[in-house]
C-alpha cells in the first residue's frame, strides 16, 4: 500500500500544520455524489488506532484502513488556480467521474 505526496502539497500541509498545529493530513474518503465516493482532507490534531501514516517529505498523511481499498497507489498534489486553491488527486482506482467534479467511481478490477 502506497500514497505519494508532491513537494507542492507537502509544502501546503507543513505551512497549515505550522500555522494551526496539528500531527498530518488526514485523507479519506466519503460516499457522497453523483458517482459515490468523495475525497476528504482534514488537520489530524493524533493519530488514530485506525490509521495508516504515510511519511514523504517530512510531513504525515494519516488514512483509515478501510479508506486504502480506494485510495491505494494515489498521488497527492496541491494546485493554484486564480484564486483559488486545492488538493488534486491522481487516484489509479477511480474509474469514472462525476460531470462537477466532486465525486468518483472505483475500478472494482484495479
């Protein structure tokens, strides 16, 4: 199991953790939508019994054990566009998704 993080994003969760304290990110997932799943970010003040860390460049991205069947093999970067700003996953396991954006399917076969 394997979750990758940009130096981009890596830089915006130090800057917020450095900001608001905090241990990681926490990332999951959530079943909302058009299409079903959801991606979740949110400051994890402790890590969790549940939880997976994932450790690159210095900073923690904490993901339920339960989240990793759809999150395995992602690539977390972080983006500026204009004003406004987001995390942009590269999910090999999301099949489809939907027409704004906010949800995704999986590939029951990746």
């Amino acid at each position: 199991m394997s979750i990758q993080i940009t130096q981009k994003a890596a830089i915006h969760i130090q800057r917020s953790l450095d900001k608001e304290g905090g241990v990681g990110l926490r990332f999951g997932v959530k079943t909302v939508g058009c299409s079903g799943l959801s991606y979740t970010f949110e400051r994890a003040s402790e890590i969790a019994a549940d939880e997976e860390v994932f450790e690159s460049k210095n900073v923690k991205l904490l993901v339920k054990k339960t989240d990793l069947v759809f999150l395995d093999g992602s690539i977390l970067d972080f983006e500026r566009k204009g004003l406004n700003e987001l995390f942009k996953v590269e999910n090999p396991k999301a099949a489809a998704t939907c027409g704004c954006g906010e949800s995704f399917t999986i590939d029951e076969n990746n």
